[in-house]
C-alpha cells in the first residue's frame, strides 16, 4: 500500500499568519455543486436552465492537543488550543478570507470560515471546521459618455405655482345663478 503524507495548512493575509494542525482529520467532505433553475414552460411543462458551478464547501473535524503526544500528533511545537482557537476566531472576524491548503491533494484555495464549533475539556480542544470557496470579485470603474440629448418640443413647462388674488373681481355679466333667480 502506498502512503501519502498530508499536511493540513490554514494561512492568513498571504501567509503573514500560518497554522499547521497537528493531528490529521481522518477525512474531510468537500461538496462541489452547481446553481440550476426551474422554470414551468406552456405546453412542455417543467425544465432546467444550468447555471455556473457553486463554490466549493470543505469540512472536518479533529482535534488540537494540549501537548505533543507521537502516536497521534504529525509534528512537535504547535501553539496551544487557546491560542489556536483565538487565531481562528480573529481571523474569522478580521472580514479577509483565509488559505486553505493540504499538501499531497488539489486543495489549495482561498476560503471564509463558515463555522468553527468546538469541545474544549481545559486540555485538548476538539472542533469541527466548515469552509466555504471564495472568489475574488474586482469591479473595474469606466467612464460613460452619453450624449445629452433634448427633445424638439421646446422649453420646459412652468411648473412654478400661479398667483391667486383674494379680492374678487365683479364684471359686467350677470352670473348664471342671478341669471336663473331673474326668471
């Protein structure tokens, strides 16, 4: 049988901040989807519009032992749970993704902690992990020229209120009504 060494990296800020664990999840589920819509269409009934692939999820669960122990740990001189449990929680707070990274595999990609639970017994520290893909997305800015353009209808409607006089005015015509009561 062949061996294969993994090592399990999360990374911060371009790798200003590493962690290693210490001991191996013994597996990880990733989930690869894909985005689909469902439409109803007359006479043909229901149907499916692909989408773009969804971004990939990573979870696992180990622990982080409170001290070096060889039949367990892949390495010596890990920081303790507390630190490592504070390091990830400032990380997850700090609004920036982070690395994720196991040698030996394809994993090698930028993500955002979606949920860090943890058992803590004052030793070791048992937690489970999900991660969540991320994207960087730019928004690049361009100028728009549009042309202003007017209408041939010529100037703008006086929207400005009229004056109204609160004397009235008496003219020469009899009203309607003076008109009626005449008869």
């Amino acid at each position: 049988m062949k061996f294969k060494h993994l090592e399990f990296w999360l990374t911060w800020n371009n790798n200003a901040e590493k962690l290693r664990l210490p001991v191996i999840p013994p597996k990880i589920a990733v989930k690869i989807g894909h985005s689909y819509t469902d439409i109803e269409l007359v006479a043909i009934g229901e149907a499916t519009i692909i989408g773009e692939p969804t971004l990939e999820e990573y979870s696992f669960s180990t622990r982080w032992p409170e001290s070096y122990d060889p039949g367990d740990c892949d390495y010596d001189g890990f920081p303790s749970p507390e630190e490592f449990k504070d390091t990830l929680i400032r990380w997850k707070n700090s609004g920036y993704p982070i690395r994720f990274t196991v040698t030996g595999s394809e994993i090698n990609v930028p993500v955002t902690i979606r949920d860090f639970s943890y058992d803590w017994d004052g030793f070791d520290l048992d937690f489970t992990l999900a991660l969540k893909e991320y994207r960087f997305v730019t928004v690049e800015s361009t100028d728009v020229n549009i042309p202003f353009q007017t209408t041939a209808k010529g100037k703008r409607p006086d929207t400005r209120k009229a004056k109204v006089s609160a004397t009235k005015k008496k003219s020469g015509k009899e009203s309607l009504v003076d008109k009626y009561n005449s008869r």
